[in-house]
C-alpha cells in the first residue's frame, strides 16, 4: 500500500495544528469481508485495520453486526476516493460467483 502525505487542518476539537504538521494518511482501499455466515460484504475506507476492527465490534455496519466475526478475504488499493468509489460500484454489481473468482 503506498502512503501519502497529507496536511490535517484540525484534530480532536477545532485547535488547527501548526501549519508543518503533516501525518501519513493510507490510499483508500476497497475491501471485501467473509461474514461468519459465509455471506461477502464488500466496502470502501481509508483506513483497513480502524474498519476491520470496527467490524468485528460491530460499529461499522448494520450488516455484518449480527454477522460476526468478519474475515478480510481481499483488499485493493486504489488511492484515491473517486477511484475506489467507482471500484466499488463494480465489485458490488459482480454476481457471487464472480466475487468468488475475484477473491482467488
């Protein structure tokens, strides 16, 4: 995964950091779970392990809550969000089947 820098105007309130202040933001990925019912879940964020766990908490989406735990069977980075948007779209059209082969 390729990191890039990005400047963040504000963190925790609205106290903007000095303007040197830069931290490591991840490219967005598109990702797709295995849910303990054997069902997929496909979804996009910017950053894979904070979604995982959220997952697993059952925080992140009102599908896979009732569908713990959740497995990461694949991932793809894509960079930015309009492209991992428009990705997703298409893995989400994808039949089952298709989602299978995509996985292997």
């Amino acid at each position: 995964m390729v990191a890039r820098l990005t400047y963040i105007q504000k963190v925790k309130g609205s106290s903007p950091l000095p303007p040197t202040r830069f931290l490591f933001m991840a490219d967005w990925v598109l990702y797709i779970l295995r849910c303990s019912d054997g069902s997929l879940y496909t979804g996009i964020t910017n950053d894979l392990e904070k979604r995982l766990k959220w997952h697993n908490e059952g925080k992140a989406s009102k599908y896979t809550r009732s569908k713990r735990p959740v497995k990461l069977v694949y991932s793809e980075s894509l960079g930015d969000e309009s492209s991992v948007r428009k990705r997703e779209a298409e893995v989400k059209n994808l039949s089952r089947q298709q989602k299978l082969e995509l996985i292997k």
